[in-house]
C-alpha cells in the first residue's frame, strides 16, 4: 500500500467519524433538555464542519480550505460567546424559575447586584 491510498483511506474512515458526530450532534441540538446544552452542541457542529472542511481539504488538495476552516471557527467562536451572553443576561432555563418561585414562597428576596440571599421579614412585595 502506498501513501496515496493510505491517506485516501484515512480521510474516508474521517468522513465516516464525522457524518456519525454530526447526527450526534444534530440530535443533541433538537433533544437538548435545555438551553445550554443546545448552545454546546451547536459549537460541537461547528467543529465538526470545521472536521469536513479538513477532511475535503486534504482529499481535493485545495489550500484554500484551510482559510475557509479558520474562518468559521473564528465565527463559531464569536456565535458560541454571543450565545452565553444571552444566556446570562436573558435566558433562564426552566429550574432557575422554579427555584426562584420556591424562595419567593420562603420569603427570600434575591439582591440582583449580588445574587445573594436576605430573608425578609414582612415577606416579598407583591
């Protein structure tokens, strides 16, 4: 066997990894349970784009993907730092409004600048 057929052999069982990890992840991205998981396997497809990118590289012999593949992961990068901002701003998964309606139930108030907890002594305000 020479080096041509290895490395044409190489790159197919790579493609074959790679379709697997994208149903994977495709499959995590719609069943995540919740946010969060989502926003982890959307940057996991975009590494596995990157993967494909790679792999076509290397089999068609085209530098230019290479440039192709570091610009999406810089995009990646950039859409996954988005996406926790927004987690952390905005989205609140559902155990986090749970437990926020068991402390109001307890009479504890959040303080937002600090996150910590006081106890109230007439209650929250309604």
């Amino acid at each position: 066997m020479d080096a041509a057929a290895f490395l044409d052999g190489s790159v197919r069982i790579a493609l074959v990894i790679l379709s697997v990890a994208l149903l994977a992840t495709v499959f995590k991205v719609i069943r995540g349970p919740t946010l969060p998981d989502r926003i982890l396997a959307l940057d996991m497809l975009v590494a596995t784009a990157i993967g494909f990118i790679a792999a076509i590289g290397i089999k068609t012999g085209f530098t230019l993907y290479l440039d192709i593949a570091i610009t999406l992961g810089l995009v990646g990068f950039l859409a996954t730092v988005a996406f926790a901002r927004f987690v952390l701003t905005r989205g609140r998964s559902e155990n986090d409004v749970a437990d926020r309606k068991e402390l109001a139930d307890r009479d504890v108030v959040i303080v937002p600048d600090t996150n910590k907890l006081e106890q109230t002594e007439q209650g929250p305000s309604r």
